[in-house]
C-alpha cells in the first residue's frame, strides 16, 4: 500500500451494520505508525463523502495501485 492507492475498508462480519455507511472508494494520503501499541496505518480521503479518516492498514484492502 502506498500513497495514492484507491482503496476501500474490508467488510468484516462483526462491524458490517457499523461499518456499511464507509464502503465507499477512497484515496490513500498518507501512511505512518500510530496508535497506543504502534501499527501501521493510513489516512484515507473519501470523495463521496468528503470525509478524511486515519485507520488500521489491516481493515483496508488495495482496488487499485496508483502509478
């Protein structure tokens, strides 16, 4: 995953009813090493929604690589 990646969040069974809103496409603007035990993640544009959110790398997945 890299800077400019169009990606979407992974549908997972227990956060599907929280998380079916979100499913949008979005675009990756950057990645860095967060949260109280350090894990990768990325902060993601979503266009439709024009919303920006920082979120783990493992609950999203890659549609397209950028160039």
């Amino acid at each position: 995953m890299k800077t400019g990646d169009l990606v979407r969040r992974k549908t997972i069974s227990s956060w599907r009813k929280k998380t079916s809103s979100r499913r949008e496409l979005g675009i990756v603007l950057s990645l860095q090493e967060a949260g109280w035990s350090a894990h990768l993640c990325a902060t993601v544009f979503y266009p439709e929604s024009g919303k920006i959110y920082d979120i783990a790398q493992s609950l999203i997945e890659v549609i397209s690589e950028s160039r």
